[in-house]
C-alpha cells in the first residue's frame, strides 16, 4: 500500500513525543555547551574531557533510543539528537586548527609581510598608541 501524505491534528502521543524529543534535545544541548566551555580549566584533561564529551553523549544517546520503548527511547532519541547537534557544530572548528591553520608569511596575519596586502590609515585624528596597534590587527582565515 503507498504511502499517504496527509494533514491531521496530531495526537496526544505525537505530540508529547515531539515534545520529549524536542525539551531534551534543547537541554542536551545546553548541559554539554556549559560542560565543554568549561573543559579548557582542566588543564591536561581537556581533550579527553571535550572529545569523550562531545563522542559520547550522541552515542549513549542512540544506545538508549534504540534499546528502550516509549517515553525513554524518546528520551533517549532527544539527547542523541542534542548530542550530534553540538559535535556538528563543534567538530569543523576543533578539526580547523589541524587542517587550515598553515604558517603564512608576516606571521599569518594580513599585514604589511604579505605581497599585494594595503593597508587602510588610522585616520587624522588617532594617536601614535593607536596607531601602532592598528598595523597588528588583521584577519586570519
């Protein structure tokens, strides 16, 4: 038999399953935002607690939704989700630093060591401090 699309007024089922699913998906996302900005005080820690964080939550996450029925594998759905949300999010930045951050001449920094790079003024009105700090600011992709 085909499949039907059609619009109907969700159930009370329905509805608290996207309602479960959605609270800890949120939440999920949340705890482990606070838990991986606060990695970087752990010193030597750090990266095993923010890759067993970030590897560990979505995994536990879809053990739970897929071993248990009703309300905790939806549960468990909601914090898989949040889970993958944040190592999507968070991933291509931590991958970043192995992969596009390359010595560039003039120390990485659009600046005056790089061949064809100008260099907007300080203006009339700035002092010699300011100046001075301008020539340093730059953008590094």
């Amino acid at each position: 038999m085909a499949q039907q699309f059609a619009l109907a007024t969700p159930t009370t089922e329905e509805m608290t399953r996207v309602g479960i699913v959605g609270g800890l998906a949120g939440a999920t996302g949340a705890v482990e935002g606070i838990v991986l900005s606060m990695a970087p005080k752990l010193g030597a820690l750090e990266l095993p607690f923010t890759w067993g964080t970030m590897l560990g939550v979505p995994v536990i996450g879809a053990a739970v939704a897929l071993m248990t029925k009703g309300m905790i594998g939806d549960a468990g759905l909601g914090i898989a989700a949040g889970g993958a949300a944040i190592l999507g999010r968070e991933l291509p930045i931590m991958l970043q630093e192995f992969t596009l951050a390359k010595a560039r001449p003039g120390g990485g920094l659009l600046g005056a060591g790089n061949p064809g790079t100008r260099l907007l003024g300080a203006g009339a009105g700035a002092t010699a401090a300011t100046q001075r700090a301008g020539a340093r600011v730059g953008l590094e992709f």
